[in-house]
C-alpha cells in the first residue's frame, strides 16, 4: 500500500535516499566513470527507437534502487494504472486523465463513466482528416470561391503551445503551399501582424478553444471576424467558410456564430497541455495531412504502451522523472535545461514550460496538505548550438546546478555538407565537458599564465541525459512528447500532487476580468485594490486620456 501521500518526507526510501546522498559530495561522475570504465556502455536505455544515455549523472546502481524503492513506496505503479483505467485521478477537477485515450486503436476500449471513449476519438480523428484533406486538395472553397491558402490557429496556453511547436518541429512534413500562422496574445500586434499581407478570402481561422470562455481568445476571434468580413464587404455569410472550432463547448461555439457542423470536439478529460494529439491538432493535421497525423499519434502510442508496461528500471520515463527528482529535491536544482539539436524543435522548450510546470507547480498534496518537499522544477531551453554562444557558461562555470537534457538525432532531415556531424560533435562534447571539466594541472599544462588558470578551470561532475532518435519524423515527435508528458506524471506522482488541474491560470483569468472595466470604462471608477494597483490604474487612464486629446 502506498504511504499517506502528505508523508513523502518520511517514506524509508526517501530517507534512504537522503543518507546516501551524502556520498557525492566526495565522488564526483569523473571518479564514477574511472571506478567503472564501462559506465557508459550499461547506464543506457534503448526503448520504442529512442535511446536515453543517463550515465553522466550523479548516480551509482544503488542510487537508482533507491530511486526505484521510491517510484514503488510512492504508489507509481498504482498511479500508472489508475491514469490508463480512465479513473479520476485530476481530484480538484474530478476528472479522468485520458489524453492516452486520445492515441489508442481503434480496436480497444477505455471506459469512462460506463462509456467506451475510443470509439468518439476516432469519430473526431476521422472528421478531422476528411476536412484536411478538403481544405489541402482545394475542394473546400472560401466563400468568394477561391482556394484557402492561409491557416490561422487562435487559441492560447495548451491551445497553442502544442500546434505552434508541432507545427515548426514537423514543418518539413507540411504542405509549403499552404501558410500557418498562430495568434495567441491579446496584444494586438498578434493579430495585427499575422494578418498584414493575407487575402480573407484565401484565410481560414481554427479557434481553438476547450472552454469557448477564454478572453484572448474570444477578442482574438471577434478581431478576425472583423477583418474577414471587412474584407468580403460587411457581408456576415462570408463566417461559414472561414472559421472553424475546436472545443467542448458547443453552445459557445454557436453563441459565437460558428456552425457546430464546422466543430471539431474534444473532451473534459483532456487537458489543455495535453491536448495538442486532440482535435487541437487540427492545424497540424491541415499542415502535414491525416497520414503523418496519425504516424504521430502511433509514436506517442508506443511510448504510452512502453510507460504502461515496462519494468520501472527499463522504462524510459521512469527513469527520467525519477533522475530529475534526485536533483531537485536531493541537490536542491532548480531547473532542467531542455536543449534540443534540431532547429525544428526551436519551440520544444517553450511548449515543455507548460507541459511541466503548469503541471507540477503544485504545494499541496492531493490531500490538500502542503507538501513536505520541493515540487516542480523550472524547465527552460533553446536549440543548440546557439545556446553554447550565450547562457552554457553558466552551466559550465557558475555555481548553480543545471540538470540538461541533451536531444538530438542520427540524422538530418536537411544534410549539407558537414553541418550534422559538427551538430552533434558539439551535443557530445558539451556532455563530456559537463561531466569531466577542465583540472588546473589541464590549463597548467596548456601554458596557461597562473593569474588566469582558476579562470579558466571547469570543475565538471555538471549532469546531462542524451536523448537520441534515428530522424525527426512525425512518429518521433510523438514518442518525445508522450516521454516527457509521462515524466512528468511520474514526478508528480512520487510528490502527491495533482498535475492536472491549473487553479493558478483560472485565477489570473478571473483577475484580469475585474480590472477591464476600469481600464475602459467611460467614468472614472471607485478603485478598491491596493494603493499600487489603483495608482497604475489611475495612471494608464490618464495617459490614455491625454494620448487621445
Ligand atoms: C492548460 C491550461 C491553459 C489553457 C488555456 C486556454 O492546461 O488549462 O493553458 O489551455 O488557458 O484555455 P482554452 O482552451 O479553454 O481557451
């Protein structure tokens, strides 16, 4: 049975683990690899065609038995199952949590409240690829007749982190006909400059949106609605061949004038940072066609399968949650840095910010108690090599911690010349710098003044995980998203706490309703926040007063 969840603190393995800490700090991973010279060899995994080196860390065998005895005594297993079972395990929301169900076969079952889900995903995957292919092949028209050449996503957060990152990542699958753009921000400049050169009659806007509610997105969508119709002479006809829905919520969907024919659904059991496989894809299937869709969602099927059923020692996800709890908690990191060799996976980064931290930004446990331990970790990143010109120094030479996730492929989708071999040259020497640093007696003997030789000096035992995968297709993407959304499950897991609920987005939604008004409103308003917030209140109304004289 697993302990009280309010009690991480106090499991066996948890102790345990902090005893055993104790012996890095007279070991570094320089001495690890010279105790056992093939380290780099065993510490590996080799799984659904990704390929995780995790022997540079800050880790012996008997570190990874604690870190298992701990993924056992925290229930993961329990978890894991509860998750593919389609139980409620989202408490604050009670909800399933069943984005797996949206990549699972045709031919099984996952029942939620005694229905079969399967059967209504495909529904939507189906309806989904005969509009891709309508809208692609021409045969969908815009209302002046004319071929839809433009494809605009609105949406925000997990309505479009997810398509704007697997659209860059998957961009050599698209149609380079076709333009995608994204609008997310209630700055106008979004909208403003993702419009500028488009034709309405050759643009389709997707809203995308799980509630229909959100404010960016709905004054996003008013704008468009604007501007499209402007562009067909005020006539409101011209709605029905330029905008389609994604979302939950019909009635808003057709409150807001959109044709629920022209609706693609999805469910309360997805959550928005895990919704970019749903029809909140759409503008990923318009751009790379139905069939590397569908090759996308098998690869994130072969990784959901793998974290189902592999043993916690040979599961990737595992095993990479468990490695990024060792540091935040045991060595008191801060962040992951998450820095991809692929400048198709530019956005990767961006789009693992929420997928982590709206995840496990948490301080209480599912029984409400606070925790009794550090929570999520601040994931950031950048594609490589850029980020070795600019923020690597402090990973190789301050004095904070940064775990890395190194990711990077076999081989180019674009060869040319040497370029991939001195990509990823410099994904393996970044790691073995990291790892093995530079001794002063190196930079001595390299003629180095003596003033300068502690400058120059890198401690190293810095840790890093390589990922490796053969190419970039749609099914990559795929399994390296499944990865991460199950590492992240099973960090949360082992802390207790609810990763998918997000109250801290719902309040800033709230927040921002109140203080509109007051903003805009045509009389000068009674301001009962506190003394700052009425004083920039006070302040942007007369400026925007006095701009307008
Ligand atoms: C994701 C969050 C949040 C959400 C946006 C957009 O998990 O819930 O980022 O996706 O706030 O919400 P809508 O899709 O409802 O507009």
């Amino acid at each position: 049975m697993p302990l009280q969840v309010s009690q991480l603190s106090e499991r066996p393995s948890w102790k345990a683990l902090k005893a055993h800490r104790s012996l890095f700090d007279e070991k570094n991973i320089k001495e690890l690899f010279a105790e056992d010279p093939q380290r780099g060899e065993k510490m590996n995994l080799n799984a659904a065609g990704l390929f995780l080196d995790f022997s540079k860390n800050r880790i012996t065998e008997k570190t990874l038995e604690l870190l298992l005895k701990l993924a056992e005594e925290s229930g993961l297993r329990e978890r894991i199952d509860s998750m593919f079972r389609g139980d409620k395990i989202n408490i604050s929301e009670n909800r399933s949590v069943l984005h797996v169900a949206l990549r699972t076969p045709k031919n099984e079952k996952i029942i939620v409240d005694g229905e079969d889900v399967v059967p209504k995903v495909h529904e939507v995957l189906e309806k989904m690829a005969s509009f891709a292919d309508s809208v692609r092949s021409g045969e969908w028209k815009g209302y002046s007749g004319k071929r839809i050449k433009n494809i605009i996503n609105i949406g925000i957060g997990g309505s479009d982190l997810g398509p704007v990152m697997a659209y860059e990542a998957l961009r050599y699958y698209s149609e380079r006909s076709m333009t995608f753009r994204f609008v997310s921000n209630v700055d106008s400049t979004d909208f403003v400059e993702a419009t500028r050169d488009l034709d309405p009659s050759e643009t389709l806007f997707i809203v995308s949106s799980k509630t229909f509610g959100t404010l960016e997105t709905l004054n996003n969508a008013h704008s468009a609605r604007d501007w499209l119709v402007r562009g067909f002479g005020d006539d409101q006809k011209a709605v029905a061949k330029h905008f389609v829905a994604v979302s939950t919520n019909a009635e808003k969907v057709a409150a807001f004038g959109i044709d629920t024919q022209n609706m693609f659904g999805f469910w309360d059991w997805v959550g928005g940072r895990y919704s970019m496989d749903s029809a909140i894809g759409l503008s990923t299937m318009l751009a790379i066609g139905p069939k590397h869709f569908n090759a996308m969602l098998a690869g994130f099927h072969e990784i959901d399968e793998h974290f189902r059923t592999a043993p916690f020692e040979k599961n990737l996800p595992v095993i990479l949650g468990l490695l990024s709890i060792w540091y935040n908690d045991f060595f008191d990191a801060q962040t992951v840095a998450v820095l991809p060799y692929d400048q198709y996976l530019k956005r990767f980064p961006a789009y693992l910010q929420q997928l982590t931290m709206e995840s496990n930004g948490k301080h209480v446990t599912l029984d409400g108690k606070k925790v009794d331990t550090q929570t999520g970790p601040i994931y950031w990143g950048e594609p490589g090599t850029n980020g070795q010109h600019s923020f690597y120094q402090l990973i190789h030479q301050g004095t904070r911690l940064i775990p890395c996730d190194f990711i990077t492929f076999y081989k180019s989708l674009n060869p040319l010349g040497r370029h991939h071999d001195l990509l990823v040259s410099n994904v393996f020497a970044q790691a073995e710098a990291l790892a093995f640093g530079k001794t002063k007696e190196q930079v001595q003997a390299e003629g180095t003044p003596d003033a300068l030789v502690p400058h120059r000096v890198f401690e190293g035992n810095r840790p890093s995980n390589i990922l490796l995968a053969d190419l970039l297709t749609p099914e990559t993407l795929g399994k390296l998203v499944a990865l991460y959304e199950h590492n992240v499950f099973t960090q949360g897991a082992i802390w207790g706490i609810d990763s998918f609920d997000q109250w801290g987005v719902e309040l800033g939604k709230i927040l921002a309703q109140k203080i509109i008004p007051e903003l805009d409103g045509p009389t000068t308003p009674i301001l009962k926040h506190d003394s700052s917030t009425n004083h920039l209140i006070s302040l942007y109304r007369e400026k925007k007063i006095s701009s307008h004289e």
